[in-house]
C-alpha cells in the first residue's frame, strides 16, 4: 500500500510538497527549498 504524504517545513511549518511513501513506519526528512523561508529547511512528512 502507498501512503500519500505532505512535506511539512521544519521551521515555519507550511506544507510544501507533497509525495508517496512505501515505507509505514519511517518518517521522511528530506531538505527542501522552502518559499516561506527563502532557504532550504529540513521537511517532514505530515498528514
Ligand atoms: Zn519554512
């Protein structure tokens, strides 16, 4: 089964991305360019 996800900013918050994760148990962090924060943040997966 695939779990659709949303990539949250770490720093502000904001829902940036968006993906699919396989994996139930594991939480995503992955370093994305955040436009409210103008840099590149850490993003973690969010329902
Ligand atoms: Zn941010």
């Amino acid at each position: 089964m695939i779990k659709k996800v949303a990539l949250a900013c770490s720093e502000c918050g904001s829902r940036n991305y968006s993906t699919t994760s396989k994996k139930e148990s594991e939480r995503l962090e992955l370093k994305k360019f955040c436009n409210n924060c103008n840099s590149h943040t850490i993003h973690r997966e969010t329902k």
